[in-house]
C-alpha cells in the first residue's frame, strides 16, 4: 500500500469561521440537541450574555432584555455599544476585542475575543445592531460571512448593543431550548450581580441579596438546618448552611462565570470551612462529616482567569492575580476571620451545625461495618460484573469524549442485550437491573450498603464519595413505555433523589425515549415517538403502511435500537423545580395519600383499543 503524500499542498489554512464550524467543540464543548444544559445552544446565549454582563460590571446598563421564541433568540443591553467602526471586527475578527484593555475590563469572563465570533460562526442568521451616542450601525451575518451591511444612520434608542441568532440546524441537529435552563442561567446572572435587572419573555428577574438569595430560593426554610450564613467581601462573596440531604451541594463561580465543575476556588472553600471549623470548636471532626450535607455558594473574581477550557466550567488559575496571593491562601484567609467571627456572634448557628457533624459523624460510624463489607462484595464483582457493560471512556479523565459518556441504566436481560449490541463501546456504558428496584423513600443511606443492586450501580458510577470521580456525564434510564417500565422509572428517580440529589441538580440524569410506533413501506421506514408523529407519518407513506405498536425494548432489534442510541438520541433531561424533594418524593412515593388518590381520580382516562384505532385512522387517510 503506497504512502499518502505529505507535501506542500497537504497544508491547509481554514478561515476563522470554517475552523469553528469544523471543530465547533474546542470553542463550546459538545453540540446536543439542547437537552443538557451545557449543551451548545445555551453556551452560545451565555457568550453574548457574558458581554452584557462584562458591561454592567463596568457600570454601563443595569438591564438587559432577552427575547426566545423556538430558534430565535434576542440579545439588547443598555451598555456603551460596541464602537460603530468596529462593529464588524468585534464580531468576526478572532482576538479582537476590548478585554485585551485591563484597565477597560479587569475581571472579564470573556479574555480571549473568541466567544461572539464562535456564536456568529455556528448560526445560520447572525444580526449585530450597536447604538452609540446617536447613532447605530447593523451588520448581518450567515455562518460567519457578512451577508448585509446596513449604513450608520442616526437614532433614538438607547446606547447598547443587540444582537439576534438562530444555532445553525446543521450543526445542532433536532435542536430546541428548554425554558427551564434558561431561567437558570438568568438566575444565576443576577445572583451573582445584585442591581442587575433581566427581562426574559418579559419576565423579570432580579436578586437584591446575591448568594444569599441563590440557596434561599432552591432551598425552603424545612429543608436547612440553620439560617443561611452569608458572607461578602473584596471580590469574594460565601453563603452556605446544611440541608438534610445527602452529599455535598456547592454552587460556585468566577468572575460571574458558573463554574459547574467546580475547580481552585472550589476545593480551596471545601478545604477552608473543615479547617475554620475544626478550629472554631477545637476538634479533629473528620473532614466528610463537616461537609456532609452542605450547601453552599461561593463566588470570587479574578485577573486574568484561566479555565480548563473555552466553555470556562472549571477554573484552573492558582492565584488571584498573575503576581497576587494564591487561590486557595485567599479563600482560606477569608473564611478563617470572617466565618469564625460569625460563628463566635451567632451561637445558636453554631450549636446547630456542631449538632449536624455529631449526627453524619453517628450515621458514618452506624454503617461504617456493612459499608466495608458491601464495598469488598463491590470491589470483587467488579471483576466480573454481569450487570455492568462498561465502556472505554470515562468521564472524569481527559478524554476527548468524556462528555459523551453514558450509563443506560435498563430492566431486563432482553432490553439490556439490544442495547449493548448497538451501543458505542467507546462512550456508551449498560446496567441492567433484575427487575424492579426497592422503594427507598424514606430509608437511610444504609440501605445503599445493604442492597447490593444499589450498591454495584453506585460503584458504577462512582459517586461514594461525591461527584468528583463520577464515570459517565449522562445517567440514562431506559424502561419500557408501559405501567411497568413507568414504575421502575419513579424507582430510580426516587433512588437518585433521596441519596444523590446532587446528580440530578447538576443536569446528569436522564430518561431514554424510545419510538413508540414504527410506520413503514416498501420504500420507507418512520419510527414515531407520539401519537401525532405516527398520524403524520401514516399521512406521509399514504396508502395502507405496516404499522408496528412496540411493547418493550426487549422487542427492537439492535439494529434499529442503533438508531435510537446515536446521533439522533432522543432524551428527557429530569429537572428538579422548586418543590422540595421531600415533599416531592413524599406525594408520588409516599403512602397513598389523599392528594395522590384525587390526581388519579381527576385525570383518568378510558382510551379505545389501540390496534382498532391505529388501523381506522389509517383506513380514514387512505379514503381522503
């Protein structure tokens, strides 16, 4: 076999937008279809967000307006504008911008000139409007390339900046916004910039207590221990309490930037508050039973940050400033005065949390003897782990394709099997349960130890111990889409809640939607997912199609489950409103409460026989 020819006209040189479009995942992470929350739809909103806000910061506009109908978004602050010759530059030169300027931004999110330019590159309709002392300038853009260059004209609206996208279709394929991270996002803006004012969809948002407001509003007054400590300071701002949950919950950030995976300021406040308390009561409390159960916020600003990546989810800097103290001696230094002398000025706060470390340092020791034992079962079943089909790659490496990672989590040997013959060995990772799992509403962690189904699949996924050496980025339960499959779907949502409701908070946890019907001819198969889908395709095909119901998994071959699994996974994000888990899980998993009973009552319905229906629509179709 003759060697490929390496020569002069092997090098290639891309320009700026073909290289974003060819290599879109350097610049936003991964693509999705807007179903994660850091997906790449809402990355490109936070980037032209992150301007606005970089604006305010400045004391330049305290509103910014955002409008988001189906694949249009709407961007307006009230900034400074971009300056009317520099428009087209500041949106599709690489490396331009105003951020170079220290002294013009001196802690930005957005350092590196690359954020509006990708969003620019990766949409199909790209408009730039900048109003500036009289006068504005608009651009338009598809794809990167100037389509439309309006001439400067003068006007009366405010100064500022807008700007309009629609996320390419050929790129985020099948995509769409879920309102609810949205709001997320628009929340997390305004906690982290009190005085700040956003508009979404003409709802307003606004924080007049920053952190403080942050854990109050996720967190009601019957879930905590104690009142919320809060606590601000020269570019560092702490709010933090314990809840009644399991696990370590921490909301942290830079420079108004949420750092989802945490990173130097993060580990610098885990390890700050165990060594402040331990010396507030002068006692060597073990580290995790100080941090069990905590909830805390944590925001700090800094120069020249610099994160893991370009989507900025985790800080790397160790110092505050390139010639400044560290991170974590910051951090630390901080919380040793301030939060010591809250606690020597609130005893009541005090005994409260002492009390909490007693309690995780009891419920450690009580479980301590079966958690040893279950963890050396874990440690040889892993071995050779029936229920487990692994995959390659893992999520907390470095892994190009960490992102992808997935744990279909099945009932079933036969649904089990299909997927596993279909998946991706290289990111896509099986469990598969014995059939329904135990309802552990109400039960303590010990049933974790004790219950070797659970226990396997938390080693699975390596959560023991938190979601630092978590495996897989995307939980996915994949049950049938019957009243059996429903139930052993509540089961794990129950069991994910009670012990790990931080894995479903940080966006991990999935449900698999599976075609429901498939619709095909001679020349062409459809699989539909709904009842609308499958009438829209029986309209399509015409004629008298071969119309298949699917009962379970186990009855789809794998090689269309392959289909259902790849690039065109359909997946419902589990997303935990502000209703409190306990009430939450009380209502659906609880005993047959009275409100459950009417519910049922309210919304119950008779459906005809499905077979009969399917082929009388189909029968009307064909006569019309």
């Amino acid at each position: 076999m003759a060697e490929p020819i390496y020569n002069e006209d092997s090098i290639k040189s891309l320009d700026w937008q073909e290289h974003i479009r060819r290599r879109p995942g350097m610049y936003i992470g991964k693509l999705g279809d807007g179903s994660a929350q850091d997906d790449g739809i809402y990355v490109l909103l936070k980037e032209i967000l992150d301007n606005s806000i970089d604006e305010f910061m400045m004391g330049a506009g305290k509103t910014i307006d955002i409008s988001l109908h189906e694949h249009k978004v709407i961007v307006r602050d009230y900034g400074r504008g971009i300056p009317l010759g520099k428009v087209i530059d500041c949106v599709s030169k690489m490396n331009t911008g105003g951020k170079y300027d220290s002294n013009a931004f001196q802690k930005s999110v957005g350092m590196n000139g690359v954020g509006t330019k990708a969003v620019n590159a990766l949409s199909s309709i790209f408009v730039v409007q900048s109003y500036r002392d009289g006068k504005t300038k608009k651009v338009e853009f598809s794809k990167g390339l100037v389509t439309l260059e309006h001439p400067e004209i003068e006007t009366t609206q405010r100064n500022g900046t807008s700007i309009t996208f629609h996320p390419d279709e050929t790129i985020f394929r099948n995509y769409h916004y879920i309102a609810d991270f949205v709001e997320s996002m628009i929340w997390n803006y305004v906690f982290l910039n009190t005085g700040l004012t956003i508009n979404f969809n003409n709802q307003k948002y606004f924080s007049e207590r920053g952190l403080y407001d942050l854990l109050s509003r996720q967190n009601k007054p019957e879930e905590i221990r104690y009142p919320i400590i809060h606590l601000k300071g020269h570019d560092i701002e702490v709010a933090m309490t314990h809840g009644q949950q399991y696990g370590e919950d921490y909301h942290s950030f830079v420079n108004g930037q949420y750092t989802t995976q945490g990173g130097t300021h993060q580990a610098a406040f885990r390890e700050a508050v165990v060594k402040t308390i331990r010396e507030y009561y002068n006692k060597d409390y073990d580290a995790s039973d100080i941090r069990a159960s905590i909830i805390a916020a944590v925001a700090i600003r800094v120069q020249e940050p610099v994160f893991e990546s370009q989507t900025k989810t985790k800080l790397g800097s160790e110092r505050i400033a390139p010639e400044g103290q560290t991170v974590r001696t910051f951090v630390n230094d901080f919380l040793k005065k301030e939060l010591d002398d809250y606690l020597h000025k609130h005893k009541e706060v005090a005994d409260a949390i002492e009390a909490r470390i007693k309690q995780s340092e009891r419920e450690r020791k009580d479980i301590a003897g079966i958690k040893k034992l279950a963890n050396d079962r874990a440690k040889k079943a892993s071995l050779h782990n029936k229920k487990l089909r692994d995959c390659k790659a893992h999520f907390n490496t470095s892994h190009e394709r960490r992102y992808e990672t997935t744990l279909f989590i099945t009932e079933g040997d036969s649904a089990s099997g299909s997927i596993t013959k279909s998946r991706d060995v290289e990111t896509q990772a099986v469990f598969s349960l014995k059939g329904k799992p135990l309802n552990c509403y109400e039960l303590t962690k010990k049933v974790v130890y004790e219950n070797e189904e659970f226990n396997l699949l938390q080693h699975a996924l390596n959560i023991e111990d938190g979601l630092e050496g978590l495996h897989y980025n995307n939980i996915v339960i994949a049950t049938d889409a019957d009243v059996d499959g429903m139930h052993i779907r509540l089961l794990m949502m129950t069991f994910f809640l009670q012990f790990f409701p931080d894995l479903v908070k940080a966006g991990h946890v999935y449900i698999l939607q599976t075609p429901l019907f498939r619709v095909r001819n001679k020349k062409e198969t459809i699989y539909c997912y709904s009842d609308e889908e499958r009438r829209n395709a029986i309209s399509k095909l015409g004629g008298k199609p071969e119309i298949t119901r699917f009962k379970g998994l186990g009855e789809i071959s794998p090689d269309e489950f392959g289909l259902f699994i790849g690039k065109d996974i359909r997946l419902d994000p589990v997303i935990l409103k502000e209703q409190t888990i306990k009430s939450l899980l009380e209502y659906y998993m609880g005993k047959n409460t009275p409100d459950r009973q009417q519910h049922i009552i309210r919304n119950l319905r008779i459906e005809k026989d499905e077979v009969e229906q399917v082929e009388k629509e189909a029968e009307d179709l064909d006569v019309a």
